[in-house]
C-alpha cells in the first residue's frame, strides 16, 4: 500500500519472533523435552508474552507512522487501484496464494502426509506458483535459493554436537558450579533473573536457538530450582 519498504521489513522480521512464543511453538517442545517442563503449560505461559510483544509492535508501527508520516497520496493512490480492481479480481489474483494453508492444514488433517511432509509439500508448491504463475522468482534463481536454505539450515547440523556438549557440562558439574557463584554474588531472584535475560540477549545474538537450548537448560535449571523459581517461569 506505499509504505516504506526498510520500515515494513524492520516490522515483519521481529513479528516472526512471535512464532517461537505462540503456541504450536517448537522451542517450546524443545525446552520441555530438554528438561521435563509441562509442555501444555509452556503453550498456556507464551500466550501473554506473545500478545504483549505484539501489541507492542503495533504501538510502536502507529508512534512511527505518526511521526515520521506516511505518504498518504501514495497509500490512497494505492488503495483506489485495488478498489478499481474489484474483489473477484482481486481474489482471483491472490487465489493460488490463499490455497497454500489449505494445503498445509487440509494435508495434515486429512491425514495425507505428516507435519514434516507437509513442509517439502508447501515448499514445492510455492515454488511451482512463484516460478510459472506469478513469476516472482526467475529460474536462474532456484540453485541460488537452493544455497541460502542450506545455509539457513546448518545450524540444525549443531544440534547433536550441543546435545552432547550439554552431557558433558552435567559430568563436568557446571551447572553446581554456575549455580553457586550467581547464589553467592547475588541475593535477589529479579537480580538473577535480570542478568540471565541479558545473557540470553547476547548468546541469541550469535547462537542459534536449538543448540542454545540444550546446553543452558540443564545449566539454568538447577538454579532456578535452587531459587524456587517455576521452570515455566
């Protein structure tokens, strides 16, 4: 609808963050496996954050629109063409778009394919769509979108190495070790709980979120139980 394009992208990317706190949420799964915590009640426990993060978003999309302004000519140049168009049109245009989570959430409930045979099934479709009816992707391209899921996807290969590295600082009795300098340094549970916010802030900024869990649960966890801070918390 004309709006800035850097602005957009700077609001989309951080609202994908919701996905991670939202239930269905598969860190969730993630950190409940790694350390016994009631996955139902993770789901139950996203539910607010995840509303407050987006409320906050959209707060801070009006405070930007207000103060920087929008070109309103250009939105409501915008907007008379896609009324012009007309919603059949309009419908048409978007068809083959709108049928993607119908196929995802038809294949799973119907039983035909498994929520992991789901992903290649979407994935194969948009690609079909993107290339031959929309033609928003050229063919030259695929090898090279082909690259970046690769490289998108290799942290997941660190998976198996931090699940081992976990084991070995449970042996090592680093998570006691942890456990007793915060205790001994710090008194106060929103201390503590201050400054594992802000080391998460920087390990997220370098490591991916799987292998982060599974190796600072099992450190955090007896911590947090030392405290009589809830797990979920």
């Amino acid at each position: 609808r004309g709006y800035d394009k850097e602005f957009s992208g700077a609001v989309v990317a951080p609202a994908a963050g919701l996905g991670v706190i939202i239930p269905p949420s598969i860190p969730f799964i993630m950190y409940g496996m790694a350390t016994g915590a009631s996955i139902g009640k993770l789901f139950i426990a996203g539910i607010v954050p995840g509303i407050l993060i987006a409320v906050c978003l959209m707060a801070y999309a009006v405070f930007y629109c207000i103060r920087k302004g929008e070109d309103r000519n250009r939105i409501d140049a915008k907007l008379v063409q896609l009324r012009e168009m007309g919603f059949l049109p309009l419908l048409k245009d978007s068809f083959w778009a709108l049928l993607t989570p119908v196929i995802l959430l038809g294949g799973i409930y119907s039983g035909v394919v498994t929520t992991t045979e789901v992903a290649c099934v979407s994935v194969i479709y948009a690609l079909i769509v993107s290339v031959f009816i929309y033609k928003t992707v050229e063919v030259r391209k695929i090898f090279w979108l082909g690259g970046e899921s690769c490289r998108a996807l290799a942290p997941l290969a660190l998976m198996a190495v931090a699940t081992a590295f976990g084991r070995v600082l449970t042996i090592l009795q680093i998570p006691t070790i942890l456990a007793q300098f915060i205790t001994s340094n710090f008194h106060s549970k929103v201390e503590i709980l201050l400054i594992i916010n802000v080391a998460l802030l920087l390990i997220g900024m370098v490591m991916d979120t799987g292998p982060a869990l599974l190796i600072l649960a099992p450190m955090l966890i007896p911590l947090a139980t030392e405290l009589n801070i809830d797990v979920i918390h």
